[in-house]
C-alpha cells in the first residue's frame, strides 16, 4: 500500500513565543536567532531523509523554518497551512485575554469546534476544512515519499486531533514545540498513522 510520510512540524522559536507565549496567530512575525537555530536542528535531524517536497504556512516564521530545515530546497507557501485568526487575543498571554473575558475563552475551550476564536477568528472546523483539503491535495500530488510541512502551534494541534479522533476540545493535551518533528503517513483514503510526537530524532 503506498503511504505519504508528512514531517510535520511547527516553526522555531519567535518573539511572541519568547515573551511568555504572546499569541501570535496571523501576526507576520520573525524567527528569533534561537528559532533559526532550532530549525537547523531539524535540518541536520533529517539529512538522511530523502524529502520530495517543503511546504510551509506563507507567515514568515514558517518558511523560513522550511527554508532552513529543508536544507535550500525549494519552498513552496500555502495559504491553507496559515495559523487559524485569533481574533481580539492576536497579541495577547492567554492571562490577559482571560481576564478581559473569562467566558469568551470559556466557550472557545468547551466548544473550539463551532466558536470562534477570540471572538470574531475561525472555528476549529473552519481551520480543519482547509488543512485537510491541503493533505486530499498532497496524498494525490504525493502518493508515497516524504514531504516537510511547517506550520503553527493552533493548526497542527487541531489538525491532529481531529485526525486522531480526538475531541476537539482537547487539541491542547498534544504539545507542538516549537521545530519538534511530528511524523505521521496518510494512505490514498487519508487514513493517518501516528509514528512520532513532537520528538527530536
């Protein structure tokens, strides 16, 4: 059976992620110098794999991790890969937020599925619909081999969890660290194996 490998990972370190985990969302920010580090760690982690293909969210955070950790190949941006709208938490700890609107983030925790985050961003299916029309396009576009995909903390945990069967509530109980390699194949049918979780190889 032909099966895609998918060397998912979320984009290195950023400013945001550095000042007590700001929520970036679609906010275009860089790579510090420790997230440039982090995805030539990847980098040197997959040199003995033969990759096909890197795809990254088009924020500038993500390609670049892909241009680095794809070893110069090229990278090629995709507007679905882009981490989900935050709405009014873009630019805020989740401390703060909280304390603006308890219920708001109470809602989004019990029912991410049909609200919208920070009030007036995507639900987690609307995210959901677009990353899985990505992965349809990749296991057509890719029947077998191994793809990098970078993107975000918000899309890769949502993503998963749906994949996994998961609620979607509780997409926070799987870490994304930041440059940390998730591997899992998708089958012609889209059927996903887990082999790795945020690991570092």
């Amino acid at each position: 059976m032909l099966m895609l490998n998918i060397y998912f990972l979320r984009h290195g370190e950023t400013p945001y992620n550095a000042d007590g985990n700001r929520y970036c969302g679609r906010t275009d920010a860089p790579l510090t110098e420790k997230g440039k580090m982090q995805a030539g760690l990847v980098r040197d982690q997959l040199q003995g794999v033969v990759l096909d293909a890197v795809y990254t969210s088009p924020l500038q955070r993500a390609f670049h991790t892909g241009e680095i950790a794809g070893g110069n190949r090229k990278v090629i941006a995709d507007e679905r890969l882009i981490e989900l709208d935050l709405g009014v938490w873009e630019g805020k700890t989740r401390d703060e937020f909280v304390a603006e609107n308890a219920q708001l983030w109470e809602r989004w925790s019990d029912d991410p599925a049909h609200t919208k985050a920070g009030g007036r961003g995507e639900t987690a299916m609307e995210v959901i619909k677009r990353v899985d029309d990505f992965f349809r396009e990749m296991i057509v576009r890719h029947p077998s081999g191994n793809i990098l995909v970078v993107a975000h903390n918000g899309v890769n945990r949502l993503y998963l969890s749906w994949k996994l069967g998961m609620p979607l509530k509780n997409y926070r109980r799987l870490v994304q660290e930041n440059s940390a390699i998730t591997l899992f194949s998708l089958d012609a049918a889209g059927e996903m194996t887990l082999k790795l979780l945020n690991a570092r190889l």
